[in-house]
C-alpha cells in the first residue's frame, strides 16, 4: 500500500468533541482517513493513522535516497549501463551477494 495516495478528511471535530468521543474518532483516523481537529485557540491538527504516517515518512525517506543518486549523473549513468547487463551477469555468475561480499554471519 502507497501511504502516498489521496487520503480522506473522515471527519471534522472540534477538540470538545475529539475529547467527548476520543474513542470514536481514534478509530475513524485509520489508514488513509484523517480527522481534522479544530480549536478556535490553535491551529487546525489532523489525527492520523500512525501505521500511515510511519509508511509515508518511509515513502519520504526512500524518495529522496532516489533523488540523490538521480542528482549524481555520473552515478545514474554507471547504474543505467549495468542494468542493461545485469540479466546476463546474474546468469553467468559474474554477481556476488551480500553475504559473499560482506562474510556470512
């Protein structure tokens, strides 16, 4: 599952009712579905899912790993002319795994 699709206001609360029916709308803020929380003193809040919100910052961090190496051409261009091989290579077992490289634990 994408934590990155469109995700859904559930509900919207104010925080006496979030506090009233806390229950009720921690189980409304699951998956994709948000509850917005809103305070006349604060700034709205949202109540998320934090299985989601632990997959998006996942998501997050794992994108912008792969901005760094597209950034790099020289690296991005090493890497496009291997995968062009890499197939090949498997079969004729010019590649190492992990274990091979690193030791076996």
């Amino acid at each position: 599952m994408l934590a990155t699709r469109e995700v859904t206001i559930r509900r919207r609360v104010s925080a006496t009712r979030l506090r009233g029916s806390l229950s009720k709308n921690l189980k409304a803020a699951s998956g994709r579905n948000l509850v917005l929380v809103e305070n006349r003193r604060q700034d709205p809040k949202y109540l998320v899912d934090k299985q989601w919100l632990d997959a998006l910052l996942r998501e997050r961090e794992s994108l912008l790993a792969t901005l760094e190496v597209l950034a790099d051409r020289e690296l991005t261009e090493r890497l496009l002319k291997t995968s062009q091989t890499v197939d090949q290579d498997l079969k004729a077992g010019r590649l190492r795994t992990m274990q091979d490289v690193f030791g076996r634990r």
